[in-house]
C-alpha cells in the first residue's frame, strides 16, 4: 500500500494563516491587556466582574497547569502519527496559546511535532 504524503491545499494554508493569526492576536490581546495591565490586574483581583477578568481568570487556571502545552503536545503526536488538517488546525491553535501564555516548553515541542508531520517519504518516481 503506497503511502500519499500530507499536503496542504492553497485553501488549507490560507485557513491556517486566519486561524494561526487570531489565536496569537488573541493571546496577545489576553496576556498584554488583562494579564499584565496592572490597573486591570487590580481591579479584577479586587472583584471586578467582566469578560475581560473573566477571560484572565481562565487563562491564568489553564497556564498554571499547562494546559495549552500539554494539549498541543498531545495532538501533535496525534498528528504525527495520523496528519489531517483538523488535527493540525487544533495543535496550532492549542501551541500559539501556549506559545503566548506562558507555556513555552510544551508548546514548542509541539510546534516542532507538528512540522514533523509534514516529514514523509517522497513519493517514487516512474
């Protein structure tokens, strides 16, 4: 049985570049405006209820055990060992988290795991 390597399509590529910026912009958006701000931090720490201190509450629950990290390591094996697009869009949405939010280690071996995936044998020539 011939094995076809991963390929990405124009339209793949180009939903991983939306994807690829949103989730780092978001992150971005989280670490920069809600996590570090200190007149955010404050406020929120003193009781403020509102998306945003919402949104720091999750973010610092998830980095503290490494939950980015850990997932995105753990669908980049699975994408290793079994490349589909849907496995990629959810390792690069779970590493550019974990990239962002504090969870470097994890999510960098995962973001290497998941250019593995595109490591296959070229196909023979005739």
């Amino acid at each position: 049985m011939k094995k076809t390597p991963f390929r990405l399509t124009p339209y793949q590529v180009q939903w991983l570049l939306i994807v690829g910026f949103v989730t780092i912009g978001y992150a971005l958006y989280v670490r920069y405006l809600a996590i570090e701000f200190s007149t955010v931090a404050l406020a929120c720490d003193a009781g403020l209820q509102t998306t945003i201190c919402k949104a720091r509450l999750v973010a610092t629950g998830l980095f503290k055990n490494s939950v980015f990290g850990g997932t995105a390591l753990v669908i980049a094996i699975l994408h290793v060992m079994r490349p589909s697009i849907v496995l990629l869009t959810g390792g690069l949405i779970a590493a550019g988290l974990g990239i962002v939010l504090y969870n470097i280690v994890l999510s960098g071996l995962a973001i290497g795991l998941l250019i593995l995936g595109f490591a296959r044998p070229a196909p023979a020539t005739a």
